[in-house]
C-alpha cells in the first residue's frame, strides 16, 4: 500500500526470475556484509549497477537480446568476493577492513583488471556497459 505499482511489476518479474521461470534483467548479486566490510560502498554500489541495468535492459532488449541473462556480483571484501565474482559474467570485490583499496573486477570467471580510486563505481558500470555489447550482439536475420 501506498507504493508505486511499478514495484509490484518489478517484485513479480524478480520471483519469477529467481525460480528460473524468466529473465527480465541482469541478476546482481551482493553480500550482506559482515566484519570484514568497511563502509557501506558495496551496497552503495549494488544499487547503483541493480538501477543501471534496469534503466538500460529497455535498450540492450532490442539491441543485446541475451543481456537479462547476465550476472554481475557485487562484493564488499577480497575474502569472499572473488569465489562469488569468478561465477558471475562480471564480478567486483571491493577492499574490505585491513585491505588494499583495490577491486579486482571478474569477467567470465578471470581476473581481468583492478580497479582503484574515486572512479570504481563508474569504470565498473562502464566494464558491464562494454561486456554487454561485446557479448550480446544482435544476429542478422
């Protein structure tokens, strides 16, 4: 009650998802935190790429049919995130307490690149953003 009826749609359309029913969008999956996590930033992020994904599958469904298939990680320490990242298409680990300011990023189960500084949030939706169009490419007729 009282809130948007988009959100019902979207609830459905993650239900039916997560039973592998349907894809309706790119899956992203994110820790719950725990000791090791430092900030919020993972979570941050989590909603950053969740609401990105979202605002773009419109687009990648005529352009890069396949991309709702897509799963990304999101993960706020190098302890645990990397096993999670590496079953993902794309999987970043955020440094967590005691840990480099780094984030590996995953990409189809390989270490592909660290990513450090402020910019991490954009080079990581930038990354989704060029795996998308270079993995779900439209076929001619």
């Amino acid at each position: 009650p009282g809130q948007s009826r988009t959100q019902e749609v979207i609830v459905a359309q993650e239900l039916l998802q997560t039973t592998g029913q349907r894809a309706f969008t790119p899956m992203v999956t994110a820790c719950p935190g725990c000791g090791r996590t430092t900030s919020e930033f993972f979570q941050e992020l989590a909603g950053v790429v969740q609401n990105h994904v979202r605002a773009k599958m419109p687009e990648w469904k005529i352009s890069n049919p396949g991309a709702e298939n897509m799963t990304l990680a999101v993960m706020g320490c190098v302890v645990n995130g990397p096993g999670e990242s590496r079953h993902a298409n794309i999987g970043i680990s955020l440094p967590g307490t005691g840990e480099a300011p780094s984030a590996p990023v995953f990409i189809d189960g390989e270490k592909s690149v660290t990513l450090r500084g402020e910019n991490i949030a954009y080079e990581f939706i930038d990354l989704i953003d060029q795996y998308v169009e270079r993995t779900y490419v439209r076929r001619a007729g």
